[in-house]
C-alpha cells in the first residue's frame, strides 16, 4: 500500500490564477446584465413618457409636405420635358422664310411668279415669262444652289409649255429640301 496519499487538495498558483479569472467574468458578465437590464428598462419609460399621438400628427404633416413637393417636381419635371421637346422641335424645323427669300431672290425680274408651294420637303414653283432667257436664268440660278448645296438638294423641270394666247413661257419646277 501506498503511504504517500493526501486527500487534502494542495493550492497552487496557477489554479488560483484561474479561479480569480472565472470570478472575474462572472462579476464583468453580471455587470453587462445590469448594464443591459437597466437600459432596456429606460428605452421602455422613455417611450411611455413619449406621446405617440404628437408623433403621429408630425409625421402626418412631414408626409403631407413630401407629397405637395413631389407633385410640384412632378409638374417641373413635365415641363421642363415639354420645353426640350419644343427645343428639338425647333432645332430640326426648316426656317421656310429663308428658303422663300432665298429662291425669290435667285428668281430674275424678267419673270413671273405664278403659283409657289412650299412645304418642309419639297418647293413646287410655276413661273411665266415672255423670255426663255429668264427661264434659262432661273434654272443656271437653281441648278448652282443645288450644286452649291444651299438650300435645295434636287431639281425636277416637271413642264415648260408655250402659251400661244399669251404669247408667254410656262415653266413648272419641283425641289427637294
């Protein structure tokens, strides 16, 4: 049999650094409970004092404010999309006064307008003269703005017919803008 048997537990250092370490969370973690505990408990007076109805009542009138702001963004932003769209329109319209002045004043003073339609693609003119010369003059004027690329792009002599009644040259032209 063995002698040497102590039933006694001996102490030493380092389970004794480990029992004070256990006490410590046990008091840091007890302390964190407290701490939680007593915030909780706080938030839940804080909101029991806090009327809700007042908040309500604001949050009402905030909202109420967003929505008469969103329809007054809603109304500028369909304006200001109307005045681009106008903008555009405006870029791409073809200035017809300028091609009116421009084709009458290639238009020799020995001849006659008769009938002048214009529109955004095309130019139709019906002229008379006593001339051929003037009729001539008219379509070297033409001919030159469409190989200068003025205005019109294209040119069509649709007619030149003499009227014998009116002793007077009638000559149709069509041009693409």
């Amino acid at each position: 049999m063995n002698t040497n048997i102590n039933l006694l537990l001996q102490v030493n250092e380092e389970s004794l650094k480990k029992q004070k370490k256990v006490k410590r969370f046990y008091f840091i973690a007890i302390i964190f409970l407290v701490v939680v505990g007593g915030i909780s408990v706080l938030l839940f007076l804080l909101v029991q004092l806090i009327n809700p109805s007042s908040i309500k009542k604001d949050q009402n009138a905030i909202i109420e404010q967003i929505s008469k702001s969103q329809n007054k963004q809603a109304k500028f932003f369909i304006l200001n999309n109307r005045i681009n769209n106008i903008e555009k329109i405006l870029q791409r319209r073809l200035d017809l006064g300028k091609v009116t002045d421009s084709l009458l004043a290639k238009t020799p003073d020995r001849l006659f307008i008769e009938d002048l339609e214009i529109d955004d693609k095309q130019v139709i003119m019906t002229a008379k003269s006593t001339s051929l010369l003037a009729i001539g003059e008219l379509i070297n004027n033409l001919t030159d703005m469409v190989r200068k690329k003025e205005i019109i792009k294209s040119l069509t002599l649709t007619t030149l017919v003499f009227d014998e009644s009116k002793n007077a040259y009638q000559v149709s032209i069509k041009t693409q803008l």
